[in-house]
C-alpha cells in the first residue's frame, strides 16, 4: 500500500478536525505519521504512550528555560499531538479498535494535560514574577477543569458527540461566539500559542486569557447540558 492509496483510507475513517489548527496542521501531520506507523508496526497502544513520552520530553526542555530549548519544547508537544491524532486512525485501519485503548487514550491525555500545566505553574513562579498568584493559579485550573468536563460528556450525553464540530450555516450569535472561542482551546493550538508566548515572554497573559476562555466555555458546556436534559 503507498501513501496514495493510504489517504483514502484515512479521509474515510478519520474523525471530524475539532478547529482550523487541528484541521490544516494536526491531522495533515497525523496523515503522515499514522502512515509510517502502520509500515513500521506500531500498535495504537505504543502510539498513545509515545505521546505521552514526547510530551514529557518537551515538559523537560521548558524546565531547562533557554530560548533554544523552548523551541525544542515547542517542536516536541506538537510531534506529541500529531502521535495523540494518530492512534485512533491506527487502530481502526488494524482493526485493533477496543475499550480498553480509548480509555488508555483518554487517560493518557489527561496525565500529560495535568503534567503540561504543572510545568508551566513551575517555569513561571521559579523564573517570572507573577503579578495575581491565585488568578493565575485558578486560569491554569479552569483550563483542566474544561478538559476534564469535555472528557466526560460524551460518555453521559453521547447523542452530542461532536456538537460544536458539525456545520452550521444558521448559527445564534451565542453559539458563532462559543465555536470561534473553541477554535483556541483544542490542545494542539493550546501547546502552540503557550509555547510562542514562552518563547516571547508573554506567558502570564496568555494563561489568564485561557482561564477566561475555559470559564466561558465551561459554563456555556452546563448551560447546553441543562438546556438539553430538561428541554428548555
């Protein structure tokens, strides 16, 4: 099979982009990655792991904290998210799908979330002096509290899977507002704009700007939930 007969596979089995970042950067990366890894054998599993391990990896370079080693940090987290794009196309083209490597997947992601943002807490109060240490604090703990939020829905209000990813051409003004704040928050342009925003030393605004962001969307997530369970 050579990567031409590949890409039809995968437009057929690959699941909707979640933001133009993952769309046009992301999945085109995960394209070639989960091609070569089904050449070299890689299982899901193995994929998932080796996620987690170069992100951990480009966690290392931000506690060196040179110029230099951001820019390795930032090559390494988005190398980490192509591998996170790449498992579930894998799976399915081996057929190797089960419940046990989603809930690997899922775990997986939410360590390296938690480990991304406790290096990110530990690089700015060992090396800036952060003005409003508990805003801070509570922007770092929105960001998780959304994923983890985002984690869970599918498994309580599955008939949404994939609500804020499907065309819309008669969108409210309050959902055009939630999908354009969404296109910020997916994790692959989350370790994107956190890591230039290292690089150029504009990182305590950009955490407190995506403190405000998951609020925002955490509280329209309970908002559409409630709207949907009791029909209001």
């Amino acid at each position: 099979m050579n990567f031409k007969e590949y890409l039809v596979f995968y437009k057929q089995n690959e699941k909707p982009a979640s933001t133009l970042f993952h769309k046009h950067i992301s999945k085109n990366g995960a394209k070639v990655f989960s091609f070569w890894s089904i050449k070299l054998g890689l299982s899901p599993n193995l994929i998932s792991i080796l996620s987690l391990v170069l992100l951990i990896a480009g966690c290392f370079y931000i506690f060196i904290g040179d110029n230099v080693s951001l820019w390795f940090s930032l090559i390494l987290l988005q190398i980490s998210y192509v591998c996170d794009c790449s498992d579930g196309v894998v799976a399915r083209f081996k057929k190797m799908s089960s419940q046990f490597g989603a809930y690997l997947d899922i775990l997986l992601d939410r360590i390296g979330g938690l480990i991304f943002l406790i290096t990110i807490a530990y690089y700015c109060y060992k090396n800036l002096d952060v003005s409003y240490e508990l805003l801070f604090g509570l922007s770092l703990l929105s960001y998780y509290c959304y994923h983890l939020s985002a984690s869970f829905r599918p498994y309580y209000f599955p008939e949404l899977k994939g609500y804020m990813k499907k065309s819309d051409h008669r969108l409210s003004i309050a959902k055009a507002i939630v999908k354009i704040t969404y296109e910020f928050i997916d994790t692959g342009v989350f370790y994107f704009i956190i890591s230039i925003a290292l690089i150029t030393n504009h990182i305590e605004i950009a955490i407190y700007i995506y403190g405000l962001i998951s609020s925002l969307l955490l509280a329209a997530n309970l908002v559409l939930l409630f709207k949907h369970q009791y029909k209001v």
